[in-house]
C-alpha cells in the first residue's frame, strides 16, 4: 500500500470531489446533509480496501482477506460509482455510497504505482513507478490538484473554491 498517511490525505480530496460531484448531480438535501455524508463517505472510503481486509473486530487483527486482493478490485468499486452516479439524482442517499466509492477508487488509484499492483480486472496491474511510501507527497499532490479541478470546473464553474467554503459553512 502507499503509506497509511497518504491513503488518509487523499481521502479528503476524494471526499471534496465527492462532495464537488454530488452537490452538481444529486441532491443537497437540508443543510446540504448529503453532501457533508458524501464528504465523511469518501474520506472513509480512501482506507476502505485496507481495512475492510483486515480483522478489525477481533483481538488479534489477522487479514481475513488477502492483501490486495477482493477489497482492492477495480472492477468493483468502478460498478459502484457507476450505480451510485446513476441512482443519485432519484436517491440523495446514494451520495453516500458514491462518497465511498469514489474514495475506493483513490485508493486504488494510491496503491497503483506500487509494485504490487492493484487487480484492476483479473490479475494484478502495477504501473511499476516507486516502491510503497516512496513519492507519497507526489500522489497526494496529484489527488489534490484533482480536487481542485474538479471544485473549480465541475462545480462551481468560475466560482472560487473559497467563496464555495463560505456557501458551505
Ligand atoms: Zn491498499
């Protein structure tokens, strides 16, 4: 895996772009409660394929899954940010499994350079760049000019990102 640092930073930025992508195509809700859902969702969601595979609720914490393997499958988290995108507009809830699904695929995305791989389809794929932990700034750098890009263009087109924050708050 990229570091756990890097899985938590680009978190928020899956959890903006959610945020970002919801508020343009689902619903707010009251007190936009969809999209602060969709926000908390992504971030959660950037750890998801680690922690899902590991034993949490019992003591000794064992991978009850193998590393890398069912919780880290594209194909996976792809059909739901599918089906999530689709049901949204009908079903401000499913902001929420967008959120998550967007963060999964941050992390997959994360976990990519690494020469482990992530299997995307069948078998693993790596992109082969650097070694887990190495160039984590890089990758969080990336996540966030993601983020930006998508506030700035997708949401609140030639609107300021921090005139949004204060639409926000
Ligand atoms: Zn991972």
């Amino acid at each position: 895996m990229a570091s756990s640092n890097a899985h938590h930073a680009t978190g928020w930025a899956a959890g903006i772009i959610s945020a970002a992508l919801a508020a343009q195509h689902g619903s707010h809700g009251p007190f936009h409660v969809w999209l602060w859902l969709a926000f908390a969702a992504g971030v959660a969601g950037a750890t998801a394929p680690d922690w899902l595979e590991v034993a949490w609720w019992s003591r000794k914490k064992r991978l009850w899954i193998t590393h890398r393997t069912a919780t880290h499958w594209g194909l996976g988290w792809l059909a739901a940010l599918f089906f999530a995108w689709h049901a949204m507009p009908h079903h401000p809830e499913a902001a929420v499994a967008f959120g998550f699904a967007c963060g999964g695929v941050m992390h997959l995305l994360a976990d990519w350079p690494n020469p482990l791989g992530v299997p995307w389809i069948l078998g693993r794929h790596s992109l082969n760049l650097w070694n887990s932990g190495h160039c984590d700034l890089l990758v969080v750098a990336a996540s966030w000019a993601g983020a930006w890009f998508v506030v700035s263009h997708v949401w609140m087109r030639g609107t300021a990102p921090l005139t949004m924050l204060k639409h926000l708050l």
